[in-house]
C-alpha cells in the first residue's frame, strides 16, 4: 500500500473495503489523545497522472461537493462525514465506519431476495 496514516497522522489505514474507479476506500483508525481510537472508513481518490488538469479539476470539485453535502445530512441512514482534506496531493474523506453486509453479499448467498426483505431494504 505504501502509506500507513493520512491527515498528518490522525488516521492509520488498514486494509482497502472497497474500490471504484477513482477511489478505494479504506478500513482505519482515528487516533486522539491519552489513547483515543475510533473506527472509520477512509476514503482516499486517486488521480492519476495521465488525467489532463480540466478532468483533475472537475474530479477535486466532486469530490469536495461529496464532502460538503455529506458534512451537512445527518440520517440514520446516511454515512457520517467528519472530516476532510489533501495530503501530498492525495484527497481524502472520512466517514463513519459502518460494519455489514454490502446488498452484493446478500445477494451471493441467497438464491433469491425474499420481497418483505427487499421491500425493507428499498425503505431504509
């Protein structure tokens, strides 16, 4: 992976829990005084090198939107956004870390979704 903390050190990472096209998001820990740690999910974008500045922009501006936006929302429902920033030219976001099943593992391991099931789903 190479590196092993972000934001100046505040969050150690752990093993990537999922990966798009541009980000992966990672399992981590927030460290704070006398011994603090707290469980988050980090979410880390990559930008590659080839990308032209305009199409760098605009993924930085989407990125910050996505920040903003989450930062603002507070639901049961929605992933907590609590903090954000660049290090070394890497953004990053982290988020509440929130443990379960995706619906893609769900779904691997039944033959079919019950409907009272995907009905609660689709109302959470």
């Amino acid at each position: 992976m190479g590196r092993q903390t972000i934001g100046n050190g505040r969050y150690s990472l752990g093993r990537a829990i999922g990966q798009g096209g541009m980000a992966t998001v990672h399992r981590g820990v927030q460290a704070g005084a006398e011994g603090f740690q707290k469980p988050v999910a980090v979410k880390i974008i990559k930008i590659s090198a080839e990308v032209d500045d305009d199409a760098r922009a605009k993924l930085r501006r989407s990125l910050i939107n996505e920040a903003r936006l989450g930062a603002r929302l507070s639901h049961r429902n929605i992933v907590a956004v609590t903090d954000f920033g660049d290090e070394d030219g890497s953004y990053y976001m982290v988020m509440e870390l929130v443990d379960g099943w995706t619906i893609h593992e769900i779904l691997k391991r039944v033959e079919i979704l019950p409907p009272s099931v995907a009905v609660e789903i689709m109302i959470e």
